[in-house]
C-alpha cells in the first residue's frame, strides 16, 4: 500500500513537472523540434533538468542493492542497437515531431487537452498494443529470408 502512495505522489509530481514545463504544450514542443524554423531552446533546460537528477538517481542506485521501497531492480536494458530500437524510435519520433506528445506528456494532459489529446492516446494505445504483432511478423519474414 504504501509503495502505491508514493507511486501516487511521485505521478503527480512527474505529471506536474510536465505540465510545468511545457511538456504537454504541443505548440511549444514543435517549436523545440522546428530547427530550421522559429527554434524555440527552452526545452533543452527540461532535458538538462531531467537528465542530471536521473544521472544522479543511477550512480545512487549502483551502490544499493534493493531499492528502498522493497522490491528488486529491474535489470539494465541490452546494450545493442537493432531493428526493434530502431523502428521504434522513428515511430516515437515521428509521432512526436507529427503531435507534438510523447506517451508522458500525453497522459499528463487527457485532463485538460481537448479531443486531441484523447485521439493522441488513442492511437498510442493501438500502437502499443499491435507492436509486438508486428515484430513478431518482421521477425519471422527476415528469419525466413535468411
């Protein structure tokens, strides 16, 4: 119960820090992405922001050997680039560069957002859910090619 508490707190301060900063704006993340147009930076505070705490959170982690709140640590992701890393990311950055939205963002704004917001998700949802249909084909093509 307690572990859903601060699951709960540390959601609302992620949703919050999102909102924040502009995050959920679909506006002014199109504007961090148009580079060869109206280039709006602010954003890359956000990234700086987000990545010197989590740079912290690691080296804070390699030195303990439970978390806190009970539980094991989930193992370190595979250290290869292949087609799954790389099809996935040109659809998250298709989708965001497209939407402006990222599944966080995304989430943080259902409740104010508008029927897009709710489409975005939508469509998120779908793409989540057929992914691993679609790996699962590409990979049974290129083992049958090769």
């Amino acid at each position: 119960m307690i572990r859903n508490i601060y699951a709960f707190i540390a959601g609302g301060f992620f949703g919050a820090g999102l909102f924040v900063s502009g995050m959920t704006d679909t506006a002014k993340v199109q504007g961090w992405l148009d580079v060869f147009g109206t280039w709006d930076p602010t954003l890359a505070f956000v990234m700086g922001g987000a990545m010197i705490p989590m740079f912290i959170a690691w080296r804070l982690r390699e030195r303990r050997s439970t978390p806190v709140l009970g539980g094991t640590f989930p193992p370190a992701p595979p250290q290869k680039i292949d087609h799954k890393l790389v099809v996935g990311s040109l659809m998250f950055g298709a989708g965001w560069g497209l939407a402006g939205l990222c599944p966080g963002p995304s989430v943080a704004s259902l409740s104010y957002g508008g029927v897009g917001h709710w489409v975005f998700f939508a469509a998120m949802i779908t793409g989540m859910a057929i992914a691993p249909f679609v790996i699962g084909r590409y990979t049974r093509l290129t083992t049958a090619a090769a």
